[in-house]
C-alpha cells in the first residue's frame, strides 16, 4: 500500500500552495485521503521538470482513485479465486444463510463479494459494513485472502 511519504517524494516540495493546501505534504495527504487529485497540483501539471515525477505519481495513484468510498482495492491480477473472502464476509454470511453461510458461494443478488471467472469481483459494495454512516472497519474480507488480492486504502 501507497504511504504518504512514498506520495511525499513524487510532489515538487516547494510548497507554493497553488493546490489550495499550506504544504506538499499536506497535499500528500490529501492525495491519499481522496479529498485532491494529481491534477490539483498545477506546478506537477505544468511544469517539465516535473514530468517523471507527475507519470509516477498518476500511476500510483492510480488504484487509490479508483477505490470506493470504503476504500476497496481489488487487484484482479494477483486474486486466483479461491473465495475466502466471500465466504468469510459477515455480511455476505448475514444475507445469504444457505449459501455463503455454509460455504457454497452466494445464492442470491445481495452479495457484496463473488467469484467470476476465476478471480473476485464486488457487486454491493454500498452493503460493507466500511460504508455509509454507521462504519465498522472489518477486514474479514482481506484478513482471509492468501494473495493480498483485497486491500482497503
């Protein structure tokens, strides 16, 4: 996982504060934080120094970005579908009693994780128990995975 260092060291450091925020390292964190994006940073957009600098951090980030609000990575590429953590998920457990619950895989369309063609896939996310206001920061779901397949960020 991205720290906020190894983010730290992709910006210019100059702290201009053209990106709204009084540091880079405070960008930094907001970076990782989901509250700004690379593109916010107008000295790493504009600027050619910077550019290597800019192509690493754009794809670093890249996963980050992408991740819901619970923070969901799933790395598809390293997932062999084993199913642990489908079967290992409370609420997959809680909502489908005669299938996930006896380890046979969902059985109904209430699934927050599934295996499709070979690797894991979310469905619900909305339905983890990291979303919305009321959250619970479970790791069931990576805690069972033997690949590092699942993260939260």
């Amino acid at each position: 996982m991205l720290s906020v260092m190894e983010i730290y060291q992709l910006t210019p450091k100059t702290n201009c504060k053209k990106c709204g925020l009084p540091t880079c390292m405070a960008f930094a964190v907001a970076l990782l934080g989901k509250e700004k994006k690379v593109v916010d940073c107008p000295p790493l957009m504009e600027e050619a120094k910077y550019q290597a600098k800019r192509e690493k951090l754009i794809e670093a980030m890249a996963p980050i970005e992408g991740a819901s609000e619970t923070g969901l990575i799933i790395h598809e590429e390293k997932c062999y579908g084993c199913g642990n953590c489908v079967v290992a998920c409370p609420v997959n457990v809680a909502n489908d009693p005669k299938g996930t619950a006896l380890g046979f895989g969902p059985t109904n369309d209430k699934a927050i994780l599934v295996v499709e063609d070979g690797v894991v896939k979310c469905l619900n996310v909305e339905e983890c128990r990291r979303f919305g206001p009321n959250k619970i920061l479970c790791n069931a779901c990576t805690a069972t995975c033997p690949s590092k397949a699942i993260e939260f960020v």
